[in-house]
C-alpha cells in the first residue's frame, strides 16, 4: 500500500514538474523582447567664421586668397569643432570688375555662413596681376601693329614659317590678353607690354621650354608641344658687385602649341622667272613692254617651286599668254569655265603676266566647283644681276680686296638670270655645257633646268671639245 502512494505521488511530482516547464516556455514565447533605446547620430547643425580671410581687399584680376579663415562647427549634442574649409566650398567670388561688398559664401553640408570683400579697380601705375596659360593653333602667317601704327607681315620668308610672334598674335585674337604693345627697334620688334604692364625697370623675358629664347619673338621658330611663355623680370644693377641682376615677378602669359596650321601659301616673287607656254617656247619676265615690278606670273612659278601647285600651262594667242590649265584642270573650249584671277579678294583688270604684286599682296586663282588657290606675297627678291668685270691693272694681289666669299645659291641665281629663253648660255654648247654641269652638281629642278634640256636635246652636236659633251 506504501509502495503504491509513494508511487502515485512520484507519478504526480514528474507531472507537475514538466508540466510547469511546458506552460513557462509558453509564456515565456508570447513576451516581446525588451529593447534598449537607440541614440540619435550626431550632425552639424550650423557653421560660423570664427576668423576673417586677411585678405579682404582686392585688385581687378586677383585671385580668392583665404589664408587666416576659420570656421566652426556646431554639432547636434551641442558640440562645437574648428572645420577645414577648401576654395572649393566658397562661391561668390569674382575679380573680373570692381565690387564692393562682394559677398563671399561658405557651404558645408548644406549648412552656410558668409562674409564680404571689396574688388579695387587698378590705379595708375599699378597693374592688375597677369597670369594666362592656354593652348593655341600656330598658324603659318600673321599680321601685327607696332606702336607706330606700320603693319608687319610674318614671315619674312619661307624658312622659318611658324614663328612665336604669331603664336602671340593669336592670344590676342583668342581675347586671352587684351592688348600687346610691339615696339620696332629698328633690327626687330619686341614686347614692350602686355594689358599696359610696362613698369620701370622690368622688361618681357621670352621663355622656349623654360629656357631663355636665343633669338627674338619674330625669329623664334615653333614646333607642336612647344610651351612659349612671356614673363615680367625686374631688373637691378649691385654698384658693389657691378652684376646686374634679375627676377620674376607674377605676371606671364604662357601658351602651348596644340598644333600647326597652314592656313597661307607664302611665296617669296622673284623679279624674273621663265616659263614654258604649250609649243614648248620659252619665255623670260618681264619682257621689254612689261609692267616694271614684280609680277604674277613669277609668283605662280614660286608656288610651283614651293609644291603649292604641280604644273601649269599657258597658251600663246599672240598677243599674250593665256593660263590654260593648273594641275590638269583647263579652261573649257567654249570658255564657259576657265581660271578666274584675283588680287586681294578684287578681280583682276590684266592677265597674270602683267598683274604687279607687293609685299602683303593675296593672289587668288579660281575655278568653279574647285578649291581655291591663294598665294601670299610675303616678300620680294631681286636676283643678282651680272656685275662687270674688273678693270683695273693687272699683276699683283690686292690686300685691300674686299670680294666675298663664293656663294652657290648666287651663283646659280645668276646663271638663272642669264639664262637665253631657248634655254642656251649665249647660244654657245661650251657655255650651256658648263651650265649644264653646274646645274646638275647643285641639283637644280625646275624650269630653268627643264629649258637647258630641252636645248641641248634640240641641238645635239659633238663639240669640239669632246670632254664637255660628255661631262654634261
């Protein structure tokens, strides 16, 4: 009996123990966790200049200086701390003019503060700071004023056609400076000023590369990726040392070639050339009835030889030679298209050989539905004519002799000159052979060398002096 109650009671203790463990597990589930509160992030709420710019006056063309500006924070939990403020984070500033009461304004996270400056105009005698630098396309050509109001052309001639000054020119047409003074010193112009910049005791240092130019702004030739900068250097004398010395002050202008342009074809006329009309006759400018100067023609023959055009033709009517064709394309045979000839944009009243050019002159060859041809006159050139011979006593040698040196290039402008219009030295195969020698030791082209061969193929006779024939 004992043994069946404690039994019993047992059976009842187990029950309740894992009865109770059931219902609180139950219980426990349906109770929502107990979170902590979570705390608010911490802005800024606000920013305040603590510390003015030093800087609070300003010349036209100045740039933002903010050194000496402090800003403080305020945060949400009612902190505070000193913030970094960059140029970028600044808005409202403009030099390009005089202002007063220019309000500057600093953002930082959408949250501003603002303080006021004054833009000064430039008085008399002080300059507003220069520094431009900018990329340009060198053209081949320019045209500049000097203080006199003369005009000069660039180039002067054909071996040097990209040159700094034009590089210059351009800024100024670009409108990145407004003004430069070209001064003619009689053996060059240079740089007197730029925006009025001309103060005592400074000059215009031309820099190539970050070195000195060896030669002046008109002389000084460029390339693509060339870096040409002007900047202003004063200038002192130490009487103690007797060494004048010399140092940059904040003012440059700094271009970059980005690249070359050849916008003209310059040519160098000269005052006689030859050409070959369609019956392979030869014909030397200027004839006896020519205009006195330098003429068109001449200057069809220089663009020839500079690769402006391949070939032309001309047609003798008698009265005249006419410009049939350039590059393969001719006059129509009923006239109806042909080249039209121009001078600075205006027709012309006389053909070709008889049209007058000078230095700056523009002429244009049209032809309808093809690109146009302009030739640029960009100077003049008179070949050497023949000098007469010594007649003084011979014997002897002179000490007070004062003749040149030997120069090819002018030897062969004078054979050019004297050149016969069939092409001959004087009508004689000796001469013409000695000439034909010399032209192929110098390796003339060109019309004169295709007139000397066609003489000599027309008049092929064995010389007496055999050696010439076969030498030529």
């Amino acid at each position: 009996m004992n043994k069946k109650i404690f039994g019993f009671g047992l059976t009842l203790l187990i029950i309740f123990f894992f009865g109770s463990f059931n219902i609180n597990t139950i219980f426990a589930e349906d109770e929502a966790p107990v979170e902590e509160a979570a705390e608010d992030p911490v802005v800024l709420s606000g920013i305040a200049i603590t510390e003015l710019a030093n800087k609070l006056e300003y010349i036209v063309g100045d740039t933002l200086d903010i050194g000496g500006l402090e800003v403080t924070g305020t945060y949400s939990d009612a902190s505070t701390a000193p913030i970094a403020i960059p140029e970028a984070n600044i808005s409202g500033f403009d030099s390009s003019a005089p202002a007063t009461g220019q309000i500057l304004t600093i953002t930082v996270d959408e949250q501003t503060a603002t303080y006021t400056v004054d833009i000064l105009a430039a008085s008399d005698g002080e300059d507003a700071p220069l520094s431009v630098e900018e990329s340009v396309v060198l053209p081949n050509g320019c045209e500049v004023e000097d203080t006199s109001g003369e005009i000069h052309l660039f180039p002067k001639d054909t071996s040097a056609e990209y040159l700094a000054i034009c590089a210059f020119a351009e800024a100024l047409e670009q409108g990145f400076v407004d003004d430069i003074e070209f001064v003619d010193s009689g053996f060059g112009l240079f740089i007197q000023s730029i925006n009025g910049i001309a103060e005592e005791n400074t000059y215009w240092k031309l820099n190539l590369n970050s070195a000195g130019a060896s030669v002046g702004v008109s002389e000084l030739e460029l390339e693509t990726g060339d870096i040409v900068s002007l900047i202003l250097m004063a200038t002192s004398f130490d009487p103690e040392t007797e060494i004048f010395e010399e140092e940059p002050l904040d003012y440059s202008l700094t271009l970059t070639i980005e690249s070359l342009d050849a916008v003209f074809n310059n040519v160098i006329v000269p005052n006689t050339c030859t050409v070959i009309d369609t019956d392979d006759v030869m014909h030397t400018f200027p004839k006896e009835n020519s205009p006195s100067g330098f003429l068109g023609v001449c200057a069809l023959v220089a663009a020839k030889d500079k690769g402006f055009v391949d070939e032309f033709e001309f047609i003798d009517f008698g009265f005249g030679l006419f410009l049939d064709s350039i590059d393969g394309i001719s006059t129509t045979e009923d006239f109806s298209a042909f080249w039209n000839l121009s001078l600075n944009e205006i027709s012309a009243d006389v053909g070709i050989t008889d049209l007058v050019l000078d230095i700056g002159d523009t002429l244009s060859l049209a032809y309808p539905s093809h690109d146009e041809i302009n030739l640029r006159v960009i100077a003049l050139t008179s070949l050497p004519e023949e000098e007469n011979d010594n007649d003084g006593g011979g014997g002897g040698n002179n000490n007070d002799d004062d003749t040149p040196a030997f120069s090819v290039e002018d030897a062969l402008d004078y054979l050019k000159n004297v050149q016969g219009p069939n092409g001959s030295f004087a009508n004689s195969l000796l001469y013409t052979d000695w000439a034909a020698i010399a032209y192929a030791a110098a390796d003339v082209s060109g019309d004169s060398r295709n007139s000397l061969l066609h003489y000599l193929e027309s008049n092929n006779s064995v010389s007496s002096l055999l050696t010439d024939n076969e030498m030529a």
